[in-house]
C-alpha cells in the first residue's frame, strides 16, 4: 500500500514538474548593480536566489506574489584602499506582488512588471580583522519601494531564461545626505528558472 502511494505520488509530481501552467517557480540570477549610487559604485553581485507563486492565472495576464534573496560584497579591500576601513556584505530581501503578460502567438515570451518593498541588509566586519567592536551604526539596515520589469523566455515546459531590473528607493537616516547617489539603486539580473 505504501508503495502505490508513493509511486502515486511520485506520477502527479513528475506530470505536475513537466506542466508548464505549474504555478510555482524558483530561479537563480546573476545580479549586477548599475549606476551612479553606492551600490553600483561599490560592490559587486554574487547571486540572487528567487522564488514565485502565481495565484491568478488567465489568458492575458497572471498575478503572483515573489520573494527575492541577493548578495552583495564590497570592492574594495583595506590591503587596496586605505579609505576602506571596514568589509560589508548587503543582502537585499524583495518581497512583491507581480503581473505576467501572456502574448498570443508569442506563447514562450512572457513580459513581467512588479511592485514591492526591498530590505537592505548590512554586514560588516573591520577590514584588517582588528578585535575592536564595530561602530553602532556600521550595519543599520535600510529599506524601500522597489519596482522591478522582466521579461522570460521558455526554453523547455519546465525550464526558462529571464532578465530583470530592479529600481530601489531607499531612505536615508543619522546624517547621510538625501541624494540620488545614497537612495536610488539599479540591479540588473540574468538567470535561469525551473517550474516545479
């Protein structure tokens, strides 16, 4: 009996893996921060790791909600630049709602646009591993709207392709001026998905 339970199991997730009307997907993306602000000038994307549920599907457009992890290093090294005290690491969090385009006779082309809210999370430790604590506000955290626009392209049912862009508008706090250079973050992302 256990046995053809799991085998029955087994069926309906294999079928389910090979519907390309599956509603769940994750992706992996290769991030690239863009511009004229901290980010862009800074630090350097290492992987963005994402995941997206649709909950309203239709012949033009479905609605879903999508979460978004990235991570980011700083360029510089103390042993480079003796301005650069300190190693941080960001890790944007992007939690949003998102609609997708079904284009007739561009069946495999899917157009994307969203909204959300990104969190900036800091992690810094002293550029030359000395023992004395970090200042308070080394690490605040940071956060915004965020609009994203995409495009995917299905290489198979199951498998696509994808880029995306990603504006954030961040707020600044404790004496950081309020410019374009410390708010407004571009990310560019080129990855690979799997429907499952």
């Amino acid at each position: 009996m256990k046995q053809k339970l799991l085998l029955t199991f087994i069926l309906i997730f294999t079928i389910k893996s090979f519907s390309q009307n599956s509603k769940f997907s994750v992706e992996a993306n290769y991030p690239i921060a863009i511009g004229d602000n901290f980010l862009g000038q800074n630090y350097n994307g290492l992987i963005d790791l994402g995941a997206k549920y649709l909950f309203s599907e239709n012949e033009i457009i479905n609605i879903g909600v999508s979460l978004n992890v990235g991570f980011f290093q700083n360029t510089k090294s103390g042993a480079t630049d003796l301005n650069q005290l300190f190693d941080v690491k960001i890790l944007p969090i992007q939690p949003r709602i998102f609609a997708e385009f079904n284009i007739p006779n561009l069946e495999k082309l899917h157009p994307q646009i969203g909204i959300g809210y990104s969190i900036l999370i800091y992690n810094a430790e002293w550029a030359d591993n000395r023992e004395a604590e970090l200042p308070a506000d080394i690490d605040d955290n940071e956060n915004g709207f965020n609009f994203n626009v995409g495009l995917s392209y299905d290489i198979t049912n199951t498998l696509f392709v994808l880029a995306q862009y990603d504006f954030i508008k961040i707020g600044v706090e404790g004496g950081v001026p309020d410019s374009s250079y410390n708010t407004n973050l571009n990310i560019l992302k080129f990855g690979i998905g799997l429907r499952i």
